[in-house]
C-alpha cells in the first residue's frame, strides 16, 4: 500500500477529529492532524472535501485562541476599519485566522468580552484606537478624539493617492452627468481635483474643532456657488469647488456662501439681542 492510500484506521482519525481541529497550521501543535496522521495539510485536505467533512469553527476554540481572543478583543473589537487597513495593522481574523468574524463575536458575546479599548487606563489617559498606544493628554489625539494624530496623519498620506482623486473625479463626473446628461472627459475632471486639491489640501475647508472627519474619503466636494442648472460649468470649476467634511457640509446645504454669511450675521445679531444682554 502506497503513502498515498488511506486506511480505515486513518479515515476514521480524520473523521473524528477534523471537524473539531481542521488543519492546524502550527507543525508544533500536538493535536494537529498532520501529527496525527504524518500527512502534509494538501493530502488532508483533499481527502476531507473527498469525505464531505467540514471543520465546525463555532464549536472548537483552542485554549490559545481564547487567550488571544481576551487579550485583544477588548482592544480591537471584531471590526477591520479601513484605516486599520490601510497602516496594515492586525485585526482579530489575522490574529486568529482559523475563526471568521461571525465566529469572534459570538465567542466573545458567550464569554462576556466586549470592545472597550480605555477601560481601566489611569485617568487623563487615552488609548488611541488604531495604533493601541497610550497618550497622557487629550492634545495628541486627533479630531474627535479616536485616533491619535500620528495615525491620522499616516491615513491622510496614504489617502493622497492618485486612485483617491480618481474617486472624487468619479463623484464630481456623475454630477456633472445628473445635471447636464453630458460625460465630460475624466482626465480632466481628474486635473480639476489635483488643482482643488493643491490649492485647498486634502482636507476640510474650515478646518476647525467642530470638523467631523477622520479621513479624506469621508469629505464632500463643496461648491462656493450653489450649482445652477443654467450654469452647469460651474459644477466643475476648480475655483467654485473645495472639501468639506459632513458637519460643514450640513450646515452650508445649498446657499451660497456670500448669503451664508448675511443669513448667520443677521441671526447672531438677533440673539445677541434677546440673550446676551
């Protein structure tokens, strides 16, 4: 009998213990099945599919991922953000890969561990949600106090890609599209958002502490003038175009900014008036 048959001896070890193991990757590991069998994880694996066996993630952990699991859960969470993902940090699927994301969750829910990544720091300390490293004051976090301003920063370089201003030429193309049934040429819409874009930065207009962005996808593109139909140019003129994030963006709506800033002048005035006498 050749290496490559299987005896029943095998099959029945293969049955028995891959649903509950499937193929460890860690040769060091006692309960893995190429231990057990002497079989590399291919012939393993193929015999398994030829079987119709299935590993039951839900139901097995290892005493080493539910380590893992209490360990980082706490920090980290089940979530992958995406600027997690762009400065490649771990997430809980790459620190326990043989589990998916439904499987963590539903681990951790029975074991009673939630998401808390500030939870028994010193007071006036803070735990940047990314990076997991602990600042003493709130001044080196950035925006709404999440992310510490190294990250941030890193995430904004990264998001000054070509393919991001490609994004925002997209958006701005479609609206052009919406309002005028005319495609326009998509370099130079792309050249109209590098001349927004170096003349404003990759960032809010405004730029202050009520901004709520954490990153350049999140912004909108803003117009100076409301567009009008019977000028639909101005939808893509580099002068009439700058970033805004969702706060601001809120608050201008569809007002040009010259009777944004009567309206808001005329307002204050009026409280002023009744309130702070």
């Amino acid at each position: 009998m050749s290496k490559t048959d299987w005896t029943k001896e095998e099959e029945e070890i293969l049955k028995e213990w891959y649903p509950l193991i499937g193929i460890t990757v860690n040769p060091s590991n006692s309960n893995s099945l190429m231990e057990m069998l002497n079989r590399s994880k291919y012939s393993i694996k193929r015999k398994a599919i030829r079987l119709g066996l299935k590993r039951d993630n839900q139901n097995f952990w290892t005493k080493e991922e539910v380590v893992i699991l209490k360990k980082w859960y706490p920090l980290i969470g089940y979530r992958n953000s995406k600027i997690r993902r762009m400065l490649k940090i771990q997430s809980m699927t790459d620190l326990i890969p043989n589990k998916s994301q439904e499987n963590i969750v539903s681990k951790a829910f029975r074991l009673g561990i939630r998401r808390d990544p500030q939870k028994g720091l010193p007071k006036g300390h803070i735990r940047c949600s990314v990076c997991l490293k602990v600042y003493t004051s709130k001044k080196y976090m950035a925006s709404k106090g999440i992310y510490c301003k190294s990250c941030h920063s890193k995430s904004q370089t990264l998001y000054l890609k070509d393919d991001i201003i490609k994004r925002y030429a997209t958006k701005l193309r479609h609206r052009y599209y919406q309002e005028t049934n005319i495609s326009p040429d998509f370099n130079e819409i792309c050249n109209t958002m590098k001349e927004v874009f170096n003349k404003n930065k990759f960032e809010c207009f405004f730029k202050d502490e009520y901004c709520n962005h954490l990153w350049a996808e999140e912004l909108s593109i803003g117009h100076l003038n409301p567009v009008d139909k019977n000028k639909p140019e101005e939808i893509i003129y580099a002068n009439n175009l700058f970033f805004l994030c969702m706060q601001h963006n809120q608050v201008m709506l569809d007002v040009k900014f010259d009777d944004l800033k009567e309206l808001y002048s005329s307002m204050i005035k009026k409280y002023d008036k009744y309130y702070n006498k």
